[in-house]
C-alpha cells in the first residue's frame, strides 16, 4: 500500500510522503553538542513534533546521549495549579522514558516530600547523575501550561543550567508555538516574572522551523506520482505553494484532498483545476487546524493585529510590538518587504469569511437570481442588488460586525461570498496601511473563465476624499490582471457623512485606458 498525505500529527515514513526532517533545522545539532539550551518555536501544524521525533531517534542511534522528547501538554488542564501541573508533568516523563529509553538511562522517581518548586530541578539532578551518557530532554508543547506552571518549570530549568552535564541535562529544547520572550508577556498581570525580560534567558537561540519552498513542495508531490504513477503535474505544485505559501499542513491537506477525494484514480492527473477545487473543499470543511486559527479572531491582542489588515489601515499606536509577534507566532500574518499582511491566501480566505458567516446567515441573497441564462454571473445585477441591500441594511450589519473598522469590507465580501458561493472564486489582497481591500471574482464557463475586479475603500474622518488614491490603486491592479474595467466602490463612514440615500451616487472615470465605475455609499 502507498503512503498517503498527513494531515493529523506526528509524519511517520513508512506511512506519510515527507521531507528528510533534520534539513529543516541544522544548526540544533551543534548547540546540543555545545551544551546549549534553546527555542525551537513555529505555528502549528509546522512539523515540530516530526522533526524533533527524527532528530531523537538519529542521536539515540549514535549512542552518545540519554534522549527523552516528552510533552508538557499533560499540565495544560491543571491550569494555575502548579502542585497539579507539574505532577502530570514528571509523570509524563516517566511514562515516555519507559517507552523511549532502556532501564539504565530512565529518571529515577520523583520526590513527593518536595514542594512542586524543586521537584522537576531534583528529578533532572539525580537523573543526569545515574545515567551513563549526557541527558538530553526536549519539552514538546511547553507553552501548554500557563501561569506558575510554566514559571516554575523555566525557573527550575534555570537553576541548574550552570550544573550541566554531569549533575544536569547537558541540551534542552524548549518546543512551542511561540518564542520564549512572549511567556512573560502572555501571563497574568499578577503572576510575577522572573526579574528579567525573560523568564528563561539561559537560552542561546530561538529557532524557527521554515515554511517549505516550491522545490520541496514539488518534491513531497513527486513521491505520489513515483509510488502510485498519478501525476501531480508542476503547474498543479506551483499553484499549491502559492495557495499556502509552503505551510506544511495546508500543502498535505490540498494534495490529500485532491487524490483522495476529488481524484482516486490513479490515472486522472491532478491539475490546477483540482488543486482548486481542493482548496474550497478545505475552505469550506473548516478542518480542526483552520477552525483553531479562527477562535483566535476572539481573542483582543490578535484582533489589534488582523482588523487593521482587514481594512487596509495601519496598526493602532497602541498596539504593542509583542503583540504582532505573537500573531506573527500564531502563523496568521507575515511581514515582508510590503509591510503587514495574511500568511497565505488560504488564510486570507478563511478569516473574512469566518468574521462574515454571521453575517451572511441573516441575509437573504438568492444567488441564481444573479445568474444570465447562459449560465453566466450577472455581475451589474450583483453590484446594483448590493446598493439596495445597503441602503436598507447598512446600520443594522454595521453594528453587528465583529471587526468595527473592517465592517464595510467584511458586509460587501460576505455578500459577495453568498452570491458566488459554489459557482466561482474569490481572490483577496488586503495588508495592512494599503488603504484598500482589492477582489478578483472568477467565474468558470466552458468557453474560458469570466473575471471582475472590485476595489474597497472607506472615507473615514479627517481624510481627503480616497477617490483619487482608489482610481489609481485599482488602475494599477486591473493592469496586473490584464483587465479593461472595473469597479471602486467607496464606503463613506465619517460622522459628517450625508444620510444614505443621499450620498448613495455612481459615475464612470477613465484612467490610463481602462473603465472604472465608482459607487459611492
């Protein structure tokens, strides 16, 4: 049997396509054997656990270290309670030594008449001084515990950093989904740091693993084709990186919906196409890892971050630098040469339409009222149904919004969505300090696919008329899709603002030979 695409934990390579792990990070080899301690963090679903698996059994095979890779995950529902945490902790220790290691390099037990502050410091003492070769110990999911938890354990790591290796781990790796430095930022006001801008800075590096490039993307897909003769051909890798961006789940999860689901026979070849498709199937599955990255929409710190994306405007003065680490942390946004924006195009899909799916549940669109009998979208019907929507429903969905800022653009792209939903695609570009959301509607049809390109733009208080900026903007962007026309809509949302049916207008401008329609409202 061929091994398949992984999408749910740890790859293993007798069973999933994978990439040699251990290229991915090759500098930890050398700090574990400098006797360093270190941060290996990423988003999730980035293959941490995977590497970390491969790099424990490479150094246990040559025999020059006590290996254990644990997970701190067991603390995670005791919460504040430190006692608590750190006895799930230490048992899990013990019960992965038991399946990782051989009786003379397992940790003795631990303590009980110690206090849950120096029990974990005392376990690692006696444990390096009875095993016959340096211990090295990787915490998996460190940043599952919270509060003193987590205080505690970085403050017994600590305190016997200077004691390796002979009377403790000679290399730890702490492994997370964030950087150590935002521990402190995430805890409690009350829960007390460690004196230090950092509450483990024994550490020598933070490291993160990288997004895969289009080589290797083409190279996992090309272990399919050899082991089972279905092509994935190079355009269908291509547009999948440019989907994901290299995200390790999301390139898996594409490839597994496309030759499981949509193409399981062998012999039909995966193409773009397909790989489209794919991508609304996950879209729309909302798959365990994509519905984890939209509860944290809710969260205050990461919608100071994604709302301003949102709306093309830039961050907030108060909005922290740690701040956009963490979300930076959480995979949810790059930062590149353009300045702030969505991870990927699958990411930029999937948060509009979660903040919006409220929205569109209350309204009541009929999307085959907007099609052409030929089986086209009438698009001029669309943007004139969308005008008479507003006009009726603006203050209500305004108010209902969950990113106030990004409430206009969130109402118009639901809208869009509910109408196009099942029939065609949407592409969205939104960064932040753009000033725009720019929206290119596909529509398939036999004789070749039907395109429109939409600009958003908001007239806020103590701003010029965006007008002229907006024809420019979406001037520059029709010019990249190769398109003659296309429409401004400009969302006037100043105090002073004219009642909505008075300001409601359109008018068509010419620039650098295209047709821009602008629909103010």
């Amino acid at each position: 049997m061929s091994r398949v695409f992984n999408t749910a934990g740890p790859c293993r390579p007798t069973k999933h396509y994978m990439l040699p792990p251990e290229g991915r990070l090759p500098g930890v080899r050398r700090l574990i054997d400098e006797e360093h301690y270190f941060v290996v963090h990423a988003p999730r679903q980035m293959g941490k656990t995977t590497y970390f698996q491969a790099l424990t059994e490479a150094l246990r095979r040559e025999g020059r270290y006590t290996v254990l890779l644990t997970s701190c995950e067991a603390g995670q529902a005791a919460g504040e309670d430190m006692e608590v945490a750190l006895a799930a902790l230490l048992e899990t220790v013990l019960q992965d030594a038991r399946l990782q290691l051989t009786p003379e390099q397992r940790p003795p037990e631990p303590d009980p008449t110690l206090s849950a502050a120096t029990r974990l410091r005392d376990l690692l003492i006696r444990w390096s001084q009875r095993s016959p070769l340096p211990v090295v110990l990787f915490l998996d999911e460190i940043d599952s515990l919270v509060d003193s938890a987590l205080l505690s354990v970085l403050r017994q790591l600590r305190s016997g950093y200077g004691e390796r290796p002979r009377n403790f781990p000679q290399s730890v790796a702490l492994i997370g989904l964030r950087d150590v430095r935002d521990y402190r930022v995430h805890l409690r006001p009350e829960i007390s740091s460690m004196g230090t801008a950092s509450p483990f800075n024994i550490k020598v590096e933070s490291l993160t693993l990288p997004y895969f490039t289009a080589p290797e993307v083409a190279a996992l897909y090309l272990q399919h084709t050899q082991e089972t003769g279905q092509e994935i051909t190079a355009e269908a890798a291509a547009l999948a990186f440019s989907l994901t961006r290299g995200h390790p789940w999301l390139v898996n999860a594409l490839a597994r919906q496309a030759v499981e689901e949509l193409a399981p026979d062998p012999g039909i070849p995966i193409t773009p196409e397909i790989m489209e498709q794919a991508k609304e199937a996950l879209i729309k599955r909302r798959d365990t890892h994509l519905d984890s990255l939209i509860d944290r929409l809710r969260e205050p710190r990461v919608q100071r971050v994604i709302e301003p994306i949102l709306a093309g405007e830039l961050l907030a003065p108060e909005v922290l630098d740690d701040d956009v680490e963490f979300v930076m942390d959480l995979g949810l946004v790059i930062s590149d040469e353009t300045g702030l924006q969505i991870a990927n195009p699958i990411y930029q899909e999937v948060i509009p339409r979660a903040l919006s799916a409220i929205l569109q549940r209350s309204m009541t669109v009929q999307p085959k009222t907007f099609l052409r009998p030929d089986g086209g979208l009438d698009f001029d019907h669309l943007l004139a149904d969308f005008q008479a929507f507003w006009l009726g429903h603006a203050e209500s969905f305004l108010a209902r919004a969950p990113y106030s800022e990004a409430a206009a653009q969130l109402v118009f792209m639901g809208y869009l969505q509910k109408v196009v939903n099942g029939g065609g695609f949407i592409e969205r570009e939104y960064a932040v300090g753009s000033g725009r959301v720019d929206l290119c509607i596909r529509w398939p049809r036999p004789q070749g696919i039907e395109r429109w390109a939409v600009e958003l733009k908001v007239w806020r208080d103590g701003r010029p008329d965006p007008l002229p900026k907006g024809l420019d903007q979406l001037a520059g962007y029709l010019a990249r899709l190769q398109l003659d026309e296309g429409t401004l809509l400009l969302f006037d949302a100043r105090a002073t603002a004219p009642p909505l049916p008075q300001r409601q207008a359109q008018e068509e401008h010419t620039v650098e030979g295209r047709r821009i329609a602008v629909i103010r409202l």
